[in-house]
C-alpha cells in the first residue's frame, strides 16, 4: 500500500465510469461515446439524461415514457413550498435554499422507501428529484421577489418548463433552445468535487435525496460553483467603466488580476462548452438579443487569444460564455449556480446508480501527525500549561494561572479575558519563546500593571517574574524575551 500523500486526491484514480470522458489537451468532452458538440446541438436534455442513465439514446417511445414521467413528478409538497417562502423572507441565499428544499424532497415518499439504496429505489428518487429541482428553484425565486410560484406545465419540456415557471410566461424557441443546450453541457464533467461527494454518500447506500444535498453543498463552495457569477460581475464592471473592454481588460492585468472565465483545472485548451455557448449567444444576438456582452467577451477572448494565453494552458472556459446566455434569458445571477445544480443532477445521479452496481464504501486513509503519546489531565487542573504544546519544545512547566488556556497545535495563548492576557505573556517568558498572539496588544500599560500586580500574587515561579519585569518595562507586549 502506497504510503504517498496525495493532497485534493489529485491524480489518484478511486473509480471506473462510462459516463463522461475529459481530454483536456483536445480539447474534448463525451458522454457515453458521444461527442459534446453533436448531443448539445441535437439532443434535448431529457435525452441526454436517459443516456446516461441507461447507456443509451432512447428510442421516440421510451424517450415519450421517460419525459412523462418526470412531467409527472414535478409538483413539489406544500411543506417546501412553505419552507422556500420563510427562507425568501429570511433572504436566504439561492444555493442554499435549494439544497434545502431537496432535503424535504422525501417528504412525499411513503414506508421504506428513503430508508436505504437500491438501484430502482436511486433511480426512482432520482427521477423526482431531476423533476422537482426546478419547480423548488423556481418557487422561491418568484417568492423573493413578493410573485407567487406558477405551477408546472406538463406539456412542456423540462427547460421550457423551467423557464416559465420562473417568468410565468412560455419561452420562445430560441430562449427554450439556449436553456435546453446549457442544461446539456452542464450535466456531467467526469469526477469533480460535487459529483464524487454524491458518489461517496451513494456508497454508504444512503438513500439518493441525501447524495443530491450533499452535492449541491459542495457544488455551493466558490472552488466549485459560482464562477459565472465572478464573470459576469467582471464584464458589468468593464461596461459600467465606460472604457473599451479590451483596455480595461488588458489595464486590470498589468495590475497583476487574473480574467475569470479563463483556464481550467482539466483543459489545457479552449474548453468545447465555452465554443458551444459563444455559438448560442450569437444566434440569440441574431434574434433580437442585447450584443453587449457577446461584443464584450468576443473582444476580450481575441485580446487575450493574441496576448499567447492560450498558448500557456489558460483558455475559455464554460462559465465565460454560460452566464452571458443566462443573463440574456432574464435569469439573476445568484440562480446561476442552483442552475447549474439543476443540470449537474443527472450526473450525479448517473454517477450513483453506476457506482452503486459495484458498489464498496468510500473509505481512505489519513496519515496521523498528531502527538504519539498525551497524558490525560483532569478538568481542575487544565491550567497546568505544557513547555512542548506552548512553544513546541519538550519538557514541561507550570503557569499558576488557571485563566490562561493553550491551543496545543498552534501555540497560541487564548486571551478570552483581560487577565488572560497577562498569563498569555507571562507563558511567553516562562518557556523563552516569542509570544505570536497579538489580541492583547492595544491594553494600555497601566492597566496591564493592574492585572499584573493582581495575579502575581498567585505566581512564585521566578521565570514568571522575569516576564513582568518585561512587560511593565516595555510597550510591545510581543517581545517580551
């Protein structure tokens, strides 16, 4: 067994999947075999979910069964819809609201069913979930902003759907096209954070409702989800300049700043899904569409395109493009991660049904940098201080202050009352090493000499007395050695 650290699991191989693959020199994404580019651009998103999910494209009959089914799931229980009006009045954030409302998602299922996992039983909940993510999203946006929700159309697909529930009128073909596409290029992306924390709790047989609410946590961190967002605060700024983006742009770099939307963890090349997305917002601009913000990124990425980014690995990414076309459909921006969660859920779900045919817990290691050996102090005499967890050297002492607590691994004294201070800095001069907490350093001095002279009747140890000699005879409390 490898005793190699490998930290974030970089580079570490922990499964084998079907579902996507990432080649990140090409510049290239499948599912299930199937380019990227072809299944955007033919394929709606309710065919792509029953590829992944079943291994192939659907035929017009299942595919028919497979899109009614989840037409037929889209009411959500009273209870979340009461639940997303109280976090909207709370002004609960977007992510957070929904990951909270798939977690009441159960509350519609009845006897064993969310008791443990099976394959039928992932997939079944995974259907509802799939199918009431929307109509949770959607809900609370209209609720935040004093509307209430507009119930699912069953007639509609489950983009267009989305798309009314949120405005409470039917999309157009082009609007219901870019939203289907988008939804299609986010669903899956091999083994990223949120998927593999979906897999990790499918792998305890957990029921699917707790794998999705643990990936919308994950997908909810700013190393994961977000990054559209941060683009389109960017391009906002540039346009609110009133500057040329490609100056502006080519300014905010020479200031050492990084342009989101460009480079990827995985594609050393322009990621396909940003191309895809710049196709689809021209063909909105070509509809009516505002330019502004295809005029902005076309220029920005040909600036940087001639500047060599490219050349060194950092290209357009997704998110480049994606929240230009969101912004075009009328969508805020804090709904663009929920969104993103809304697509992403049919690869984690596909994720979980595949891992779970050959399923075995999740279980790493960690290697233990810990103490080898503590001794166990009893509660009243915890003030008994240690030289090795104070300043990291062996041996030990007494500080006869009972007020002053030690953060073993940091070695730092806790100042949680003033006269916790003084014990901070006595322990400092009593073990010969720098005291690095600075908490107390704006106490005046006479005040300190009041403390002081309080506890030093309870000090005898002639290091102590060394410290206070230190401290009443000097204004920087830190060096007091």
């Amino acid at each position: 067994m490898s005793n190699e650290l490998h930290r974030g699991l970089e580079g570490v191989l922990v499964a084998e999947s079907e579902l996507s693959y990432i080649d990140g020199d090409e510049g290239q994404l499948i599912y299930r075999g199937y380019d990227i580019e072809d299944l955007a651009r033919k394929a709606s998103y309710e065919e792509v979910l029953f590829l992944l999910w079943n291994g192939a494209l659907p035929t017009q009959t299942e595919l028919d069964a497979f899109s009614r089914n989840l037409a037929d799931e889209r009411e959500i229980h009273s209870c979340v819809t009461d639940a997303m009006e109280a976090l909207a009045e709370g002004d609960e954030d977007p992510i957070a609201a929904l990951r909270t409302g798939i977690s009441m998602l159960s509350a519609s299922e009845t006897g064993q069913e969310t008791e443990s996992a099976h394959p039928d039983m992932t997939r079944q909940q995974g259907s509802r979930i799939v199918a009431k993510m929307p109509t949770v999203l959607a809900a609370f946006q209209r609720l935040r902003v004093g509307q209430e929700p507009v119930a699912p159309d069953p007639e509609l697909g489950h983009a267009a759907n989305f798309l009314y529930m949120l405005t409470g009128t039917r999309p157009d073909l082009v609007s219901t096209e870019s939203f289907d596409e988008a939804l299609t290029l986010h669903t899956d992306h091999g083994l990223n954070a949120s998927t593999f924390t979906a897999i990790v709790i499918g792998s305890t047989m957990a029921d699917t409702y707790s794998a999705v609410t643990g990936a919308v946590g994950a997908l909810s961190g700013s190393l994961h989800g977000g990054a559209n967002q941060d683009v389109m605060r960017f391009l906002r700024r540039i346009r609110d300049s009133g500057q040329d983006p490609v100056e502006w742009v080519h300014q905010y770099r020479e200031q050492g700043n990084r342009v989101p939307g460009f480079g990827h963890r995985v594609y050393n090349v322009i990621d396909p899904r940003a191309e895809i997305l710049k196709g689809r917002l021209e063909k909105m601009v070509e509809a009516g569409g505002d330019d502004t913000w295809l005029t902005y990124t076309s220029a920005i990425e040909q600036s940087l395109r001639e500047a060599g980014l490219p050349e060194d690995g950092i290209a357009p990414n997704v998110d480049f493009y994606s929240g230009a076309v969101y912004d075009n459909l009328g969508i805020p921006d804090d709904l663009y991660t929920p969104i993103f969660a809304i697509s992403r859920v049919g690869g984690w779900i596909g994720h979980t049904l595949e891992y779970q045919s050959d399923n075995r817990l999740i279980r790493p290691l960690s290697r233990y940098t810990g103490a080898s050996k503590a001794e166990f102090v009893p509660l009243e005499q915890r003030w008994t201080v240690s030289k090795a967890s104070f300043c990291g050297f062996s041996g030990s002492q007494q500080l006869s202050h009972p007020l002053t607590r030690v953060i073993p691994t940091s070695g730092v004294a806790v100042c949680t009352q003033s006269r916790d201070c003084i014990g901070g800095w006595a322990a400092a001069a009593i073990f010969n090493c720098q005291c690095s907490i600075g908490i107390c350093s704006s106490w005046q001095s006479a005040r300190l000499r009041t403390h002081i002279w309080e506890i030093s009747l309870r000090i005898w140890d002639l290091w102590v007395w060394r410290a206070l000699n230190c401290i009443l005879s000097t204004d920087s409390h830190t060096q007091c050695i």
